[in-house]
C-alpha cells in the first residue's frame, strides 16, 4: 500500500507525472491514477521504463537509487518516491 505524506503536494506531483508520461509514451490524455503499473499502460516496456525514469529525474531535479527503483511497484509509489526526495532537498 502506498502511503501519502501530503495530499496536495501529492496531486501536483501526479499531475506533472502524468504529464511526463503522455510525453514518454506519446498518449495524449492518458489516464493515470496510483494504482497504473506498466500493464495499464500500452507501450511501458523495460525502455520506455528508463526513459519514464530519466524524464521524472530531469523534470523534478532528482535522482533514484537503483534500490529505490527495483521497490517500485506503481505509479503511486513513484509519487510518494518522488514526494520524498523533493521533502529531503528542501530540508
């Protein structure tokens, strides 16, 4: 289960994320919600997933652990992952 620390921080996030994967994936108005994991998704193969990756970094200034990536399990995941990171370069 994914645990959300900040629910607005949380919806800006999801928002920006979704937006990175209409790009990466070229899907106009896709939806994606917590839950999405690559099976939601027509394209998201293991490239596409390192593209994803490396977009989310680049967009948000950030980077991931290969530990922090392997624990992934869902879009939600990759939110709060991306939520933390941002929380500890504030601090």
């Amino acid at each position: 289960m994914v645990e959300f620390t900040n629910g607005g921080l949380f919806v800006n996030i999801i928002g920006e994320i979704t937006c990175i994967f209409e790009e990466v994936f070229d899907q106009e108005g896709l939806i994606i919600t917590p839950e999405s994991t690559a099976d939601d998704v027509e394209g998201w193969d293991s490239m596409s997933h390192v593209t994803m990756l490396m977009a989310v970094e680049n967009h948000f200034n950030i980077e991931f652990k290969a530990y922090e990536i392997a624990k992934l399990k869902n879009v939600g995941a990759l939110v709060v992952l991306v939520e933390n990171k941002l929380s500890v370069a504030k601090s």
